[in-house]
C-alpha cells in the first residue's frame, strides 16, 4: 500500500517534504486537529494539536500492542514535521532510538501502559 496523508477531509498520496510541512502547519486546533501519514490503518504516525499550542504524536508499528504515543503532548512545529518527513522517506531512527531510552526517559507512554519514549529538541 503507498504512503498516504490525511487529515479531516484531504488526502494525499505520495506527499513530499512540502505538502507534509504545509499540512502540518495548517492544523489550527479547530476543525484542522489531526494529520495522519501512513501505509494502513495499523502502520502510521499521526500528530494531534495545533500550531498554537503544540502538537502530541501517536505511532503505530502493525498491531495495537506497537502503538505508542508521546508524553509530551506540545511538541513544536518544526520537530513534528522533521519527524513526518523522514517517516515519509522510511526514516525511522528517531523512533528506534527514542523508543529503545524509554526506559530511561520515560518520553513515550503506550495507551494500555506499556512501554513507551521520543524528546523534543
């Protein structure tokens, strides 16, 4: 399945870093709160929020139990969106590395209280 971004009502196919960085920073924390990049309904990374006040990220790897979501639920702009663009090009050592000092930093958390992990910069 190709890599498709999402929001309340656009969706996109193939977006590149300019499309993710505008769809990114259109979400107003109204009708726009919720960007989904992904290849199915069970492998993405999806941002909630608003520019305004921060955004929160979710990952999901295959099953429910790989689902992760930050702590930090105000994350910037310009972090969010570096992260979506190297998920679009298949780039995920921020999320290895985050995930693996979870322990550690308890960045992460997992909505069924598992583990958990990823810092803003």
């Amino acid at each position: 399945m190709e890599l498709m971004l999402s929001t309340h009502d656009t969706g996109y196919e193939r977006p590149d870093g300019p499309t993710i960085a505008k769809v990114l920073a259109s979400l107003d924390g109204g009708r726009n709160v919720l960007a989904t990049l992904g290849t199915s309904d069970s492998s993405y990374l999806q941002a909630s929020g608003s520019v305004q006040s921060g955004f929160g990220l979710d990952l999901q790897e295959g099953s429910i139990e790989r689902r992760f979501r930050t702590r930090d639920r105000a994350l910037p702009l310009a972090w969010v969106t570096e992260a979506f663009q190297r998920y679009a090009r298949a780039d995920l050592g921020w999320a290895g590395s985050a995930r693996s000092a979870a322990a550690r930093s308890r960045r992460w958390c997992c909505r069924r209280n598992r583990f958990s992990g990823l810092a803003a910069r």
